[in-house]
C-alpha cells in the first residue's frame, strides 16, 4: 500500500462476530485500519452511495439478519431499487451486511472473505 493512500476502514457493529473476525484478519496480516462503528457513528450517506454504487444494492441489504426479519413486512417488500434501499439502510443500519470496507487502494468489499481478501 502507498503512502498517499487513504488508510483502510472497516465499517461495521463492533459486537457483529464477522466483524470482529474480519478485523483481527486484518490485524493478523498488519492491514492498517480504522473502524467506524454504525451504532457510534451512524452511516455516512457519501459512504452509502459509494457501496451502493460500487457492490449494488442487492448486495448491501442483508436479508438473512434479524433485524430484516423484524421489520414490517411493508417496510420489506419496499425495497426494490437502490432508492428505497438507500432509504431503509440509513434509517435501519443494522440490515447493512457487514462488514463493509473501503480499502486503502479504492476498493469496497461487503463480507468477509479471507480467501479473497489474501488473494487481493
């Protein structure tokens, strides 16, 4: 990684267990980062719009959480474009698939996938 680099930032619950797998990935291979916590901080529209563009929308809601499985069904079935998921993920952070990071060299990855991470 270059200097002028952003640093990497991993976005995410700090109790979420793939997060906190992801991050000592990152440590264990001395990946510097930072970690921006939705409960602390909430989620950054700019960021948002970033996933959204880079991953798509399909890719950011996490259907298989309990938090989506405890929203109203209205709330659920609204969710059909990058619109109305732009909208339900800033007000239900939660239902973000974690974690999201925003590598120093640009890249955003949702998930947590060491193969394809040591790959990169």
């Amino acid at each position: 990684m270059t200097s002028s680099a952003s640093p990497t930032t991993v976005f995410g619950i700090p109790n979420c267990d793939t997060v906190k797998k992801a991050r000592a990935w990152l440590q264990a291979q001395g990946v510097d980062h930072s970690f921006h916590d939705f409960k602390k901080q909430g989620v950054p529209p700019e960021a948002l719009d970033r996933w959204l563009a880079s991953a798509g929308w399909e890719v950011l809601v996490n259907r298989k959480g309990t938090t989506w499985r405890g929203l109203d069904e209205s709330l659920r079935a609204g969710v059909t474009d990058a619109a109305s998921a732009r909208a339900l993920l800033l007000a239900h952070a939660s239902v973000i698939k974690r974690p999201v990071v925003e590598w120093a060299d640009g890249r955003i990855t949702v998930g947590f996938d060491p193969a394809a991470w040591a790959a990169a």
